[in-house]
C-alpha cells in the first residue's frame, strides 16, 4: 500500500511543475559551495521539471544572454563568496535580462560584492559590510547570528510555515512599491559586526549617524520580492544558507523540523512565475439589453464591461479560470477618471467580472482601464479606447409635454395650409345658382 | 520519551549562559519642557502603570541598570533597545540605549525632536514601550515597561505610486440634473390657447358657409391628395424617418406634384374662366 503512495506520489511529482514562463535555470553556484549542500532545493527544482545548469561565476559558458536574447528562462545567483565575476555577469547584464523578462533569484553577501551592489540600485538599502543578522532571543545554543524566525503569513508564506533558520544580513527596503518582503526580520534582531558584549557602542554610533544607521527590527526585510513593470520577478534572499540542507533539516527550538525546505521552495516558486500569477484573457463591453460591441456610445448610456481573468495553475500547468479577486476595480477614464467603480466576480461563472455603469454625460474619447497592482501578485493591465457622443439629431426623446404647444401650432398650421388649399383649389360659386342670377 | 531530552536541552541551554540579567530600579520621568516634573515614577515590571502621556514638547527619561542576577554587579550588554510599537500601524521603532559599564543606562526622549527610529504615529494610536537586552554571555532579558501616547508624527510621505497598489476611492460622475419642465397642465393650457384661433375661423366660416364643389373633382383630388401625401410625410419625418429618407420620398412626391398639379390649376383655371 505504501509503495503505491510512493509511486503515485512519484508520478504526481513529475507531473507536477513549472513556471508560466518556461523551465530553464541558470545556476552560477559559487566556488566555495557544494551543490550536494543545497541538493534538497536543487533536486526539488529539477524534480519539479525544471531543468538546471550549473556554472562557475568565472565561467563564461553558458552565456546568460547571447545576441541581447536570454538563453535562460531563470537565473540563480548563489555566490557569496565571489568577488569577480566573468564579464557576461554585470549588473547591467542582470537588469536587462530582467527587462526580457527572465527572472532572478539572489543570494545577497556579508562582503561587498555584485549582488549587493545590484540590490542598492532596486532601493535596497544594506547594512555596511561584514554586519550579520544578529539576535540573542531566544536563548539558544546556536550562535547569535543563526536565528529562528516564526514567519508572518503573507501572500507567499503559508500561515502554517514552521520557524525556520536564518542567517545573513539584513536589508531596509526602500519605499518603492515595486518591492515586496516576503520575510522580515524579528524584532528583537538588528545587524551589528560586534561578537562580544563590548562592541555594543558601534550599534549606538551607527544609531546616532541617523538615516539607515540602525538595521534593526521588523522594519528591515531578510527575503525581499521585486516584481518589475513588465512582470518580471527578482527576489533577495539576505543569506545563501537559507537553502541549505543543513537548514532544512535542523530541528527548530520546539523540536519540529524546520520550515526552511518549504519557504525556499515557495520563495522560487514565487520568483520563477509559478504562484500569483494572473492574466486577462479578455475583455468586452455592450450596452444593458445589447449583445453586441458598439462602435460608440451616448452620453448616459448605460455600459456593461466584462473581463475575464486567469490565474496560472502550476499543478497542471494550465491557465484556469479564477474568480478570486475582490478589490478589482474599473476606470472610465478621458485624462482622468470620471467613473471609478468596483468590478466583481460574476457568481457561478468562474474568471468573469462585470460591471453595469452609466456613461457620464460628457463625450469624447474614453478608455476603460483596469490597472491591478498587488504586492506579490502580476500586474493586470487591460485599456480599451471607446468614443462616447452626444445624441444623434434624432436620438434626443420626444413628444415632450413641455413642446405640447410647439407641436400643436405645426400641427394646426399644416392643418390651416391643407385646408386653404383645398378652398382654393375645389371652392367656388355653385354653377347652378350663378346661372340663375 | 520527549521531557528527559528537554531536560538535557535545558540545562544545556542553561549552561551556556553564565547567568540571566535583571533589570533594577527602572524608573521615569516625565518633565515639560521649563524643567518642571510632571511625572516621576519607578516601572512597575509586574504591573503595568497607566499610560504615560507626552505633550508635543514634553521629555521623557527612563533610567534603569543591568545586573547580573538579582542584585548582582552591573554588567554592559551587547544590546540594550528601548522598542516602541505601534500595534494600530504595526510598525516599530528601535532606539538603542547607552548603558555604561556598570550596566547603568540613561534614555532621554525629546518629543520637540524625536529620534529618526521612533515610529510614525497616528492621533489614536498607542505605542507599546518595552526593553530589549541581549548579550552573548547572558540569558537575553525582554520586558514590557509601559504605554505611552505621544501626539500624532507628520504623515510618512509614501511612494507617489504607492497609492495603486491598494483599492483606490470609487469614483462617481456628478449627472448634470435632469432639465425641469413646466407642469403637464399648463402645457395643455397653452395648446389649446395655440388652437384658439380655429375657434374664431370656424365661427366667420359658419356665417360664410363657404362651399367646395369641386372636392371631388378627378382633375383636382389628385393634387389636393398630394399635399396631404407632403403633411403625413413630414409627420412620419418627426415620428421616424432621417433627413435623406425624407428627401428622397420628398422628391418622389415632388415629382407627382408637378403633374398633378399642373393638371390641378389648369383646370381650377378653366373653373374660374367660367370655359366648363
């Protein structure tokens, strides 16, 4: 019976995968690292279908990008360690990479070095180098700079996560709202390069230097999301040792194994485009009562807008319907918005949202726009161009009361003319009685 | 199975720590800013005193030392962090606090200028104020101290696009108001005050009893038909049809009218010669 479990779990495990968009992963692993030490994150990668190559930071081959084209969906940058990479890593090299939409996955370094000069460009704010993560709570045998962290949910970290271990540095994330920390750091935790009682003053002059003199508390981030504007992801993650099977498999203080294995496979699942991903599959727009598109709308007519959304399902790699957003919202919009409105889930009808509306009463060239931006999720972005216009010279109602006299004296005036003419025309003496006289 | 390795990590736990900390004679001072006292009183660890309360220029000291067990000799930890937290917000702010080497420590806050860590406040918000001291050596020693309200920080200036990555306000068109129109009624009233000549028409006409004997005449109804066909049409124009349907029938019409009512006048012509 067991072995059945096996196989079937086997199955569903090859079955199961991938990202939106596509399979491949570069892995520049530094020297010092063993691939065996991190074999339970890249083993899952590779048994979830993704197919990974490692390189050395000072290989040249495989590129990461040949003829400005990525030769790899995903890249993973694990080189702490690394002080010179081979020239086709750079910064420069990175952030186009991520403008053709490949995604990345870094470990940021106690030393200076490429990544983390590259994080300071995404408003990333680093503590100076060699100060580690440090937190003395709780009491622990574990040095001070390894620390169990109790996750806080969040779109990405399951509310059932286990604490899990971390160690690394710290970073402040600026307030760009393209970031997003996935992890953050306790609150009792602050960096500082000090390993005995002593050095306590260099954390009160870092203070006292003001701005980001102090990394401490649960404001600075120790996994941080960063989803660009056309939808590509890169992720921070503050120590390499996150990943590593000695983390995985270390038991936490209350004796259950950690959640290490779980966050990391979520954190790249979340880089590499499988979770949170949605997309519009289409949009259209007719008037209450029509079926079929206009090619312009009246002032004041009353508009339904339909939109139907898809979220990736990496279980079966498939785009299924989803009806799951509450707050999405619709805009009608000449320069500005005149009509800002909620557009909710149809019920019984998965991936469709709708939205009856009046036109305002003012024509000219309107758009409806929906413009989703979520932390943690892709951006929906749909704009449709629609003329709205005034009534037609017939299209204004009639028959007013208020016209009652105007349509009686045309009405009465015709009549008159009608009348005249045919005195005019059929009147005249009786021959009979003119002959007589 | 579970309690004897818990022991064994316990005392394991126990000793790699030399000894646990304490906290003596924690106090706090409110003062205005003249240097009057408005508040001194020890921190109670085991009851939380009421609320302390901060003016925009108020001072607050706390004052507290580090000991190595109860009573024991004053000992400088690695970190000592007075942490302030916002539980509406959820944000906190951490301002590391000097303790000299005999573990004694001095915390003053100026609310005219509060530190860059202290965190942003709202009118109604209450900040959790508590201790944070770990050590390398020690067991770490957490305490809560007590509740301060400060008046509200100036609001954070977020990302100017911040703002479309949460539910925007709904947005609703201000519909210029429907036109009024004058009472059915009065309407009426003027219609049949339009109609009102008909009256006196029908009047002078009923004293001349003027005749039409040539209404049926073969030569004039068919114009006089025609005419009408011109007043229906336009009706038809105002009830339903477009300018270049009207026109078109127009023109047809137009063209029966020459015939007709050429046809028409000649012989309206001979009527009046008196020739028939």
């Amino acid at each position: 019976m067991l072995s059945l479990y096996l196989i079937l779990a086997a199955f569903v495990g090859l079955l199961q995968a991938k990202s939106s968009t596509g399979d491949s992963i570069l892995v520049i692993l530094d020297n010092k690292l063993n691939r065996s030490d991190y074999s339970l994150f890249f083993d899952g990668l590779e048994g979830q279908g993704y197919s990974l190559t490692f390189r050395a930071p000072g290989d040249t081959t495989p590129a990461i990008k040949e003829h400005d084209t990525p030769n790899f969906d995903h890249v993973i940058v694990f080189a702490p360690h690394t002080k010179s990479f081979s020239p086709d890593v750079t910064p420069q090299s990175l952030v186009s990479s991520l403008g053709k939409g490949t995604n990345l996955l870094l470990a940021l370094s106690q030393k200076q070095n490429l990544v983390n000069s590259l994080a300071s460009e995404f408003s990333l704010i680093l503590p100076p180098p060699q100060t580690p993560l440090v937190s003395h709570f709780p009491a622990r045998e574990e040095p001070a700079t390894v620390i169990p962290i109790t996750p806080q949910p969040n779109v990405i970290v399951d509310p059932d996560l286990p604490p899990i271990w971390f160690s690394g540095i710290p970073v402040a994330p600026g307030n760009n709202p393209l970031l997003f920390p996935i992890l953050r750091a306790p609150a009792e935790s602050f960096a500082s390069d000090a390993t005995v009682d002593s050095g306590a003053d260099s954390v009160l002059e870092a203070a006292d230097r003001g701005g980001e003199g102090l990394w401490a508390g649960s404001s600075s981030s120790l996994i941080t999301g960063f989803q660009t504007r056309n939808g590509a992801r890169a992720t921070w993650v503050g120590g390499v040792e996150l990943f590593s099977d000695d983390f995985a498999k270390k038991h936490t203080l209350g004796g259950k194994k950690s959640g290490n294995a779980q966050l990391s496979k979520d954190v790249a699942a979340w880089t590499f485009q499988e979770n949170l991903v949605l997309r519009i599959d289409s949009v259209s727009h007719h008037k209450l009562g029509g079926s079929e598109t206009p090619e312009v709308y009246t002032t004041n007519d009353q508009i339904v807008y339909i939109a139907h959304i898809s979220k990736y399902d990496p279980a079966t790699s498939s785009w299924v319907p989803y009806s799951g957003i509450s707050d999405l919202q619709l805009e009608f919009t000449m320069l500005d918005p005149h009509v800002r409105t909620s557009l909710s889930p149809v019920p019984d009808t998965p991936g469709e949202y709708s939205v009856t509306f009046r036109a305002p009463d003012r024509h000219g060239v309107f758009k409806f726009v929906i413009d989703y931006r979520r932390k943690g999720w892709s951006t929906l972005q749909s704009s449709t161009t629609v003329p709205v216009v005034p009534p037609r010279h017939d299209g204004y109602p009639r028959f007013l009361s208020a016209a009652w006299p105007y349509y009686t004296g045309a009405i009465s005036t015709s009549i008159g003319f009608l009348l005249f003419s045919l005195l005019w025309l059929a009147g005249g003496e009786d021959k009979a009685k003119t002959k007589k006289e | 199975m579970k309690s004897p390795m818990l022991v064994v990590l316990l005392a394991f736990v126990a000793s790699t720590y030399a000894a646990a900390l304490a906290l003596q004679s924690p106090k706090f001072t409110v003062s205005s800013p003249n240097g009057d006292q408005i508040r001194s009183e020890p921190i109670s660890l085991t009851k939380k005193s009421s609320p302390v309360r901060l003016g925009p220029q108020d001072v607050l000291r706390v004052t507290f030392q580090v000991t190595e067990n109860d009573g024991g000799t004053g000992v400088q930890p690695h970190q000592a962090f007075l942490r302030f937290y916002d539980n509406i917000s959820g944000e906190d702010g951490l301002q590391p606090v000097r303790v000299t080497s005999n573990g004694k420590a001095r915390f003053e806050l100026n609310m005219a200028r509060p530190p860059s860590s202290f965190p942003p406040t709202s009118p109604d918000s209450v900040l959790k104020v508590s201790l944070i001291i770990g050590s390398f050596v020690h067991k770490p020693l957490a305490v809560d101290l007590f509740d301060l309200i400060v008046p509200a920080s100036q609001p954070v200036a977020s990302h100017p696009e911040e703002v479309y990555y949460h539910p925007q306000p709904v947005i609703e068109h201000t519909f210029r108001p429907e036109q009024k129109t004058p009472p059915a009624f009065i309407s009426a009233v003027f219609s049949a005050l339009v109609l009102a000549p008909w009256v006196v028409l029908v009047g002078l006409w009923s004293q001349l009893s003027p005749k039409v004997p040539n209404l049926f005449s073969l030569k004039i109804i068919p114009f006089t038909a025609t005419l009408g066909a011109f007043e229906l049409l336009l009706v038809w124009y105002w009830v339903d049809l477009r300018l270049g349907q009207v026109l078109l029938y127009g023109a047809g019409l137009g063209i029966v009218a020459v015939f007709t009512g050429k046809t028409a006048l000649v012989q309206v012509g001979k009527l009046r010669k008196g020739s028939i």
